[in-house]
C-alpha cells in the first residue's frame, strides 16, 4: 500500500507515476482529500468521544439538578458521537476506496510506455532457425498443455488472466 506521508510530501511524483502508467494524475488530489476528510472526521470523533467521557464521570461524581443537566447533556452528545462516528466509519471506507485506484509508483529508471514501445536494449548470439532444422517451435503455454503440467482454462476463470495452474 501507498504510504499516505509520502504521497502528502510528495504528491508531484505520484502524479508523474500516474501519468507515465497512462492514468488519470487528479486522482493523487482525489486521494488527498480523502483523506483530510477522513482525518477531520476522526479528529471530530475523538473529541466528541472525550467530551463524553468527561461528561460520563461527571454525572457520576454530581447530584440533584446538575446530575439531571449532566445526563441530558450526556444524551444528546451520545446522538452526536454516534453520528461523528457513522461520518468517520464512511470517510475511512471513502479514502480507502480512492487510496486503492493508485497504482504503485513507477521506478525512475523505468521506461515509459507498454509493450508497443517495448525497445530492445541488446541481442547476444542469434537466434535459433527452426524451420531451418525442420520443426516448428512452441511456446511454453503450448508446451505445458502437452506435457499436462498446466492448465490454462481453469486458471484463466479463477484469476482472468495471465494464470495458470500447475497440474500433477
């Protein structure tokens, strides 16, 4: 997970990370915000909540009329510590949520780009002629199909794609 101090010192360089995997860079901000709404309601709930026990040991230590005024007021600061709660519980699954579309940050040294701006650094040897020697290659997919190693089809419905279980 993205540590949110970083993210807070530095949200420039996220933004390039975002922008360099092809997504939206406003999202950093959205991700901000978030989170200052979360921690404010936090803030807001905590304080309520100590109020509140304040205000519990009060009535416990008074008598009479002021012991009467004491549990009004514990009643109706009980309603708004409830509501800051519900506020707090709903900001915390809110950031969460945004925290989440981030993707991780990108090296510096990473190249920008996907597989069509794929550039090849470097050839050592060459490469084998297969039809040359009479045969025709097979990638390991393939292969391992064959060979009943692994199982493309079940895998694929469990993760998409990309995935395979190893069979055997």
């Amino acid at each position: 997970m993205i540590d949110l101090k970083v993210l807070r010192e530095n949200p420039e360089i996220m933004k390039k990370s975002q922008s360099a995997r092809g997504e939206n860079p406003d999202l950093v901000d959205e991700v901000i915000a978030t989170d200052d709404l979360r921690r404010t309601a936090l803030t807001e709930f905590e304080v309520l909540r100590a109020e509140q026990n304040t205000i519990s040991k009060s009535v416990a230590a008074s008598k009479g009329d002021e012991k009467s005024a004491l549990l009004e007021k514990a009643k109706t600061l009980s309603v708004a510590v409830k509501n800051a709660e519900a506020l707090k519980n709903t900001a915390e699954v809110k950031a969460k949520e945004t925290l989440m579309g981030l993707s991780n940050f990108i090296d510096p040294l990473a190249p920008v780009g996907g597989e069509a701006d794929f550039k090849v650094i470097e050839k050592i040897g060459t490469p084998r002629d297969f039809k040359k020697e009479g045969f025709e290659a097979k990638d390991h997919v393939e292969l391992g199909k064959i060979l009943g190693a692994i199982d493309v089809e079940r895998g694929a419905k469990v993760s998409g794609s990309r995935f395979y279980y190893l069979t055997g």
